[in-house]
C-alpha cells in the first residue's frame, strides 16, 4: 500500500533553497513571477514609460515584418524607482510571407498563431501615446521596426538596456537577457514578447549589484545625454582596422546618410575624438562631419 505524497508548500520550497544555498554548494534559481507593484507610492512625482519588444520574420529592420508586439507600460520615479504597472499590450500579426522554421524554434510562434491576426494600429498609438520613454533590450533593432510600422514610436525618447548599461562591470556574464536573469537569482520562459518585457522590467527595478544604484536610474541618465556621431569619410583604406579598434561601424550608404566609417562619443569628448582623426588617420588638419544625437533620434533610422 502507497501513501500520496503532499507537494510542498511555497514557503516550504524556499526554505529549502535557502538551506541548499546556505551549504555554498548550490545556487537556486527562481521562477520570474508575474507582478504589477514594485516600490511602494510614497507621492513621488512621476512620469510613465513602456518595455517594448517585438518578435520579427528576421533581422532585416527595412524589409521583415513583425509578428509579435508586446509592451508592458509602468509608472516610474526620477531616481529610478518603480511603482507599478498600469497596463500591458501583446498581439499577434499574420506577416505576408512565410514565418520561417528558425523563427519558430526561437520564438515558439508558428503559422497557426498569427493566421488572421492584426496588430491594432490605433490600439498601439493609444497605448504609447503618453510615454515619456520607450526602452527595448537592442533598441537599435526594435525602434527600427517600431518606427516602420506606428508614427506613435517616432518622436518619443528611446533607451537601449543592452547598450547603455555596462551590464560586464556590475558582474553579469553578457548583457543579453538570460544571463541578466540570472545574475539576479531568476529565470523565465523567455522569447516571447510579454514574458521578456516582464523579465527586463525586473531586471531594472532592482540595484545594479556593484554600484548598487537603481539599474533604471543608470539606464535614464546615459540615454538623456546627447553624443557626437563622427563621420570619417574619405578616410585611408589602410586605416579601415584602427578605425574598428576605436569603435567605428562601417555606413555602406544605402540609407542616405554618408558611405563611411562612424562612431558615436559623449558630446564633450568630441573635440578629443576629432584630434585623434587628425592625428592617428587623416595625418592632416581636417573637420570632421558630425551630427548630435539625443535620445529622440538615437537609434532611429533617423538618426
């Protein structure tokens, strides 16, 4: 004769991973739980700002389609702090081509998902509408999309967390968005647009684990400040590969914008930057074509 076991209770389980971590054997990895209340309302001033992702027929910002928009909108403090979340949005669109067999292994979303779906515009427009900032896990691939698609996304202020915090320096493996789960104790069933919305809101409501500030205050304070995009057009040939080593991305001119080598610098450093272009490339005085970027046209393909 058999006894049916009891599952444990929630309160059991955690202590056992607590005794499992307290041995310093183990590490416990919890389950990213849905919520909706962060920081508790204290009166703060506030402003409202949206996690966005999409999920795509593949990476090629001016020609694939989306299948998948989801957006978690949520109140925020300037020092960082997050109060709570005050709606969500996540819809499927049917795209005019086939989604392909990779697409779906890394997406989970197949053909039957999206047969017959749309993607409201008007509901889109309605849901951004009021958002001071938009921030995406690769905003330079998501704004791209987004901006193709709903003029809603076009004027507002964009914040990339892969980018503009240095997730190595605080600890983390990587940036991408598993290893910063787990470098905070949690994991999820990600790449599905919601559910990594949710995990990046987490990710940014908690202290970065070195400096201990805010991780959403970090990511707002680098996107508010303006940068110099440098061109180093008609430069030598033969400097192609000291150009990479500082950071230059290689422009092939089908966008419009020069056909050239370009990195972007803090504002204030321009001048340092134009000096080693004068320097170390052209071996000659030159001035340089620039722009300043702020975070209404960085990584847009406006910008």
């Amino acid at each position: 004769m058999t006894t049916d076991s009891v599952a444990p209770t929630p309160l059991e389980q955690e202590r056992a991973a607590e005794e499992l971590e307290a041995t310093g054997n183990f590490r416990v990895l919890r389950r990213l739980l849905s919520r909706s209340q962060y920081a508790i309302d204290d009166g703060s001033a506030k402003k409202i700002g949206i996690v966005l992702d999409v999920e795509t027929t593949g990476l090629d910002t001016a020609t694939d389609e989306i299948i998948e928009l989801g957006m978690v909108k949520f109140e925020f403090a300037t020092d960082g702090r997050i109060f709570r979340i005050l709606d969500r949005f996540d819809e499927l669109q049917e795209p005019s081509i086939p989604i392909s067999m990779e697409i779906t292994a890394l997406t989970g979303i197949t053909a039957g998902d999206v047969a017959g779906k749309a993607i409201d515009p008007v509901a889109v427009e309605a849901f951004v509408e009021d958002a001071a900032v938009v921030i995406a896990h690769n905003a330079g691939f998501d704004r791209k999309f987004c901006e193709r698609f709903w003029p809603g996304f076009v004027h507002k202020g964009w914040a990339c967390s892969v980018t503009q915090i240095d997730w190595r320096a605080e600890g983390f493996e990587g940036s991408r968005l598993g290893y910063l789960l787990s470098g905070c104790g949690l994991f999820h069933d990600g790449h599905r647009a919601q559910t990594d919305c949710e995990a990046l809101l987490e990710i940014l409501s908690r202290p970065l684990p070195k400096s201990g500030e805010p991780a959403l205050k970090r990511l707002l304070d680098v996107a508010r400040r303006t940068s110099a995009r440098i061109w180093a057009e008609n430069s030598p040939f033969d400097m192609k590969d000291v150009l990479k080593g500082r950071g230059y991305r290689w422009n092939d001119g089908s966008d419009g914008r020069p056909k050239a080598w370009w990195h972007d610098v803090p504002e204030d450093e321009r001048e340092t930057e134009f000096t080693f272009l004068r320097d170390e490339i052209y071996l000659r005085d030159v001035e340089p074509n620039w722009s300043r970027i702020s975070t209404f046209e960085r990584f847009s393909t406006r910008g």
